[in-house]
C-alpha cells in the first residue's frame, strides 16, 4: 500500500475532462443535448406514446424499438457521466459558480428525457411484449425492464393528463417541498451557553445531541421543540398537500394506495414486506434492550431522546487515514482478491474524496462514474467511524463494478437492493475490528453500529407506521398539528417502549424529517437494504464458498429482477420471516456483546 497517500485525498476528475471550462467538456456538453434534442425527434417521428390501437410487432417495429433502446442506453451512459462530473464539483465546492450554471442549464434538457423516458412506458404498455421478445435478442436482453414497463404503463394517465400532471407539479408538490426545505433551513434557535445567547439553524442546535454536557444537550432539545412548535403551522400544510396530491395521483393512476406503489417501485410486493416488518416488530425489545444499556454505560437511569447520540468516549485504537486504508485492504482480501483490488484501485487511482473542508457537502455517497469506475465522497475522521463509513462506499463502488457488465438501463437498482454490497463491506470491517480491539474501543464500536441499526430498525419502523396512518387519515380531510404531534408520539412508542425516559419523545419529529415530503415512503427500504446485507452476511459465515459462487452475479442483476426473484436464485426466501429473523441475529449478537460490555464495566 505504498502508494497510498498519508494526507486525506481530492479526487480526480481530471481522467474525464481536463476541466469545466476546457474544449472537450464543451463538446460532451453539446453532443448529450444534440443527442437528446435527436431523441426527441425520433419520438415525435414515430409517435412513440400510448397508442390506441394494436399494432403487428413486424420487422419495421422491431428495427424501431431496438433503435430506440441502443439509443437509450448511450445516451444513459453519456448523461450519467456528465452528471457525475459537474456532481463531483457541486458538491465539494458549493461555490463553483460555473458548475452551478451548467448543471442550470442541463436541467431542462434532463427534463426533456424524463418525459421520454414516460412516453416509453406507455408505447411499450400498448405493444404484444411476448411478440417482441420473441422477435428481438435485444428485448430478450432487457426483458425486465419491458415487463415493468407494461405493468407500469397500466399505471399511466392518458398522455395529455400526464402532460398537466408533470406541469401542475412545479407549482404543486415541487413547490410545496421547496417550501417546506427554504423554510426549516431557515428556523433558528436560541441557546443559552456560556452566559451569552447563541442564535444557531435548526440543523446545529440539533446537532447539540452529540455534545458530552447533558444540560446543554437537554436545553437544545426543549429549543428545538419550541422553535418547531411555533412554525408547524405551514409544515403542516406542506404535508397535508403533498400527501393529498400523492393520494390524488395514485388513485388517478389505478393503484390502490401509495405503499402499492413504492412497493412497485422498490420491486418488492406486500407478503416480503409484511415478513419483514412482522420479524423487525418482534425485534423491538432486543433494541430496547440495547438503549437501556446505553442508558447505564451513560450513568442514567433512562436515556431522554436527546441521549441517543452523544458518544461513549474515546478509544484508545488510533485511526489515521492511512491506517485505515491498510486495515480496509487487508479485511477486504479476507474475503476475495477482487474485493481488495477494487479497494487498491480506488486509493490509488484517487477515486476518494476524503477531506472535510469549507463548500464541501456533509455526509457521505458513492457514484458509478463509468464501465468499472466510481467516485466516493467522504468526510473522513480519525474514528472507527471513518473506516466504516469508508468500507460501506467502497461496497458500492464493488457493486458499481459488479454492474458494469450490464447496459446502463440494467444497472438501475431500486433502493431495498442498493444498499447490499455495502451492508455486507461494512460488516467484514466491523468484524475484523472487533477481534483485536480492547474493551473500550469494542463498546464504542458496536455502539456506533447498533446506533444506526436501531435507526433503521426503531426509527424506520416507526416513520413507516406514521406514513400508513397519515395517508389512512389524510383520505378523510387534513390533519392539524395536534393531531400530527399525537400521530408522532404514538407510532414512535409503538416501537421504543419503554426504553426512554417517560414524556421525553419527540412530537415534532415529523416538522423536520425531510423523507416525508420530498417522497413517498422512504423509510422501509431503509430497514430492508440494513437486514438484506446482513442476511446475506450471515449465509457466508455459514458457508463460505458456496455463497462467493453467486454473490457477484447477485449484485449484477439488482436491475433485472425482483427482489424476491433475484433472493430466490440464492437460495433466500425473502417471504419468509426466517429470513429477516436471521439477519435480525446478526444484530442481536451484536447487542449481547454490547450489553455484556457495559456491564462487566460497571
């Protein structure tokens, strides 16, 4: 690992274009709207959209469909990687001017394609798919995808209404998210520290949980919920609109509720979700057990809900990002040689982004660049954290590689799969980890890990059953605050317990989650990506060789398969609560060792 550099790295975009103002990104600047503005015209040429009368799939109309599909996929393919260049710009420098004008001025075009993308759907919708696979190796190829595509287009208004849908939409539900997004950012909060008043956004002050001063945390909290109570009366009219819209576009579509759509959309059906959901509600108390011990490695006799998050303390392992490159490289060959190379390919080829510094984005994402290629983001601090949070993009990026082998209109993954490969990275680091690390250092570790799945296990849950409720009530008329509060506190004891402090909940929880306004649902795939990794995390340790056979071809085909199908080739039953059990397991074992800790601690 010579090569690896000590400092934290930039990545390198330099290997696409020399550079945003140069000649060569001008030129695939022009040829992806020239290519789309073609598109266009092949459409309107051959009247690509529903059509209401049958048409014989004859040689003339397999030349065309296959046209259009080779035709998608190289455009996919250009887009996706001129995106991904003014991507990386905008988002490690929120300053650069010139990204912000050509991404400005990509956008209309973007949009352009989308509705194609819309005309598509009902063209295919109104053809004999069965004729057309089999007349065309091409279909053949993208049989899925044609399969969703007319089980999709019976979802579609007809053309006009969908027209006025996607207009009413810039002055409906997009303005009504923008809102809600201009608004909260701009909510301050004051804070008593020190003797002086500070006046912090929403987002700091509720960062304040993570500070090691229980009265501080206490008063940012009680900050938090008065400044949220005394603007709720807007965020609740942003969410009443955006779920009625959403029950309005649903019904006019023909579905029967909006699960059944992101079902859809998430590829997986109702009887996976409910085995799911069913294991994860008898999970409850294992992850109550988990906060109240929590509670007594804090010293309290219950957390409040402002407790959640501060740190355990400092371990003694020291983390470098040097350190935590080698020990990433050497856990990922533990597994397979092309796990490591792919993560010795991303550190020396530069593919990381590493350095917290001023414009650049929080947080952390990965981004298939092109063929074999991605980009990490990453915030990297000398924690275990940083390593985790590295190994769990460096997943992605192996599932990037994994779907390479597949044309872009193959590669796209709902969200219940994307997070696969990347569950999986993460756990063969923590693991690894955990074997050599002392006692100390193992609780803040797995308090690190079970602190994200409680989210993704409690928190998720409980927005899923706050959704189901709102859409069940927002059918009958708006809700007010009040009864939105009530809402909150109710789903969120429904998974909590008794495990914090009583009256310490948190009834504005949904006045700041921006995964109910900007989506529908967006919160059990959460639950699934977590517990469908460590699934399959579990089956390897119970026989190795056998599950390295398929795994690769697993991740290749995330785009061309159900969920259920795709689990089913491996042997897993995803309608099944065993399944979900056993991953569950997985963390179990965890909050045993977690809860064994603390109290030999005490």
């Amino acid at each position: 690992m010579s090569q690896v550099k000590s400092e934290l790295p930039h990545w390198d975009f330099s290997t696409v274009f020399p550079g945003l103002e140069s000649p060569e990104f001008a030129t695939g600047f022009q040829s992806v709207i020239e290519a789309i503005a073609s598109m266009v015209k092949l459409f309107d040429e051959n009247q690509i959209n529903r059509l209401e009368t049958a048409v014989p799939v004859d040689e003339s109309l397999v030349s065309l469909f296959e046209t259009i599909i080779n035709r998608f996929n190289d455009i996919d393919e250009q887009i996706h990687i001129l995106q991904v260049y003014l991507y990386g710009f905008l988002t490690t420098d929120s300053r650069n001017s010139v990204a912000q004008a050509r991404q400005s001025e990509l956008m209309p075009h973007l949009s352009r394609l989308s509705l194609l993308g819309t005309r598509l759907t009902a063209w295919i919708g109104s053809l004999d798919v069965e004729e057309l696979l089999d007349q065309s190796a091409v279909a053949q190829q993208h049989e899925y995808m044609l399969q969703r595509a007319r089980e999709q287009a019976q979802h579609l208004m007809s053309p006009e209404q969908e027209d006025l849908a996607a207009e009413l939409a810039l002055t409906g539900g997009s303005s009504w998210f923008r809102l809600f997004n201009n608004y909260t950012s701009q909510i301050t909060v004051d804070i008593e520290r020190d003797g002086e008043t500070q006046t912090l956004p929403l987002t700091a002050a509720q960062n304040l949980a993570y500070d090691s001063d229980r009265e501080i945390r206490a008063q940012a909290h009680q900050a938090v919920l008065d400044a949220l109570a005394k603007a709720a009366v807007p965020i609740a009219a942003c969410l009443n609109s955006l779920k009625g819209e959403t029950l309005a576009l649903t019904q006019r579509r023909g579905w029967k509720s909006p699960l059944d759509m992101v079902l859809f959309q998430n590829a997986i059906d109702r009887p996976t979700l409910d085995a799911m959901m069913s294991a994860t509600r008898d999970a409850f108390p294992d992850f109550q057990r988990y906060l109240k011990a929590r509670a007594q490695a804090l010293g309290l006799p219950k957390m409040a809900w402002y407790d959640r998050l501060v740190p355990l303390g400092q371990g003694e392992q020291s983390w470098a990002y040097q350190d935590a490159t080698e020990f990433v490289v050497s856990q990922f060959g533990t597994y397979s040689t092309k796990l490591r190379q792919l993560a010795e390919r991303a550190f020396q080829e530069n593919w990381i982004d590493a350095e917290p510094r001023d414009g650049k984005r929080g947080g952390a994402f990965c981004m298939g660049l092109r063929q074999d290629e991605s980009r990490i983001l990453t915030n990297f601090e000398p924690s275990f954290s940083g390593v985790s949070t590295l190994a769990h993009e460096l997943g992605h990026a192996y599932h990037n590689l994994c779907l390479s082998v597949r044309t872009p209109l193959l590669r796209e993954t709902p969200m219940t799969l994307a997070e696969t490969a990347s569950t999986f990275c993460q756990k063969i680091v923590e693991n690894a980890a955990l074997k050599t690390a002392v006692p100390q250092d193992q609780l803040i570790i797995l308090d690190g890990l079970l602190e994200y799945a409680a989210r993704v296990v409690l928190g998720a849950s409980s927005n899923f059953m706050f959704e189901e409720k709102l859409f069940e009530k927002r059918q009958e008329r708006e809700l007010s605050v009040e009864e939105l509060c009530a809402l909150d506190e109710e789903t969120q004891l429904a998974s909590m317990g008794d495990a914090l402090e009583e009256g310490s909940l948190h009834p504005y929880r949904w006045a700041y989650v921006p995964h109910y306004y900007g989506s529908t649902f967006y919160n059990f795939p959460y639950t699934f990506g977590l517990l469908f990794g460590l699934g399959l995390y579990a089956q390897y340790q119970a026989d190795p060789e056998p599950f390295k056979s398929g795994y690769d071809e697993l991740l290749s085909m995330t785009g061309m398969g159900n969920a259920a199908d795709l689990a089913a080739r491996f042997g897993i039953d995803i309608r099944s609560t065993a399944f979900w059990k056993a991953s569950l397991d997985v963390l179990r074992a965890d909050i045993d060792k977690f809860v064994a800790l603390v109290e030999a601690a005490e």
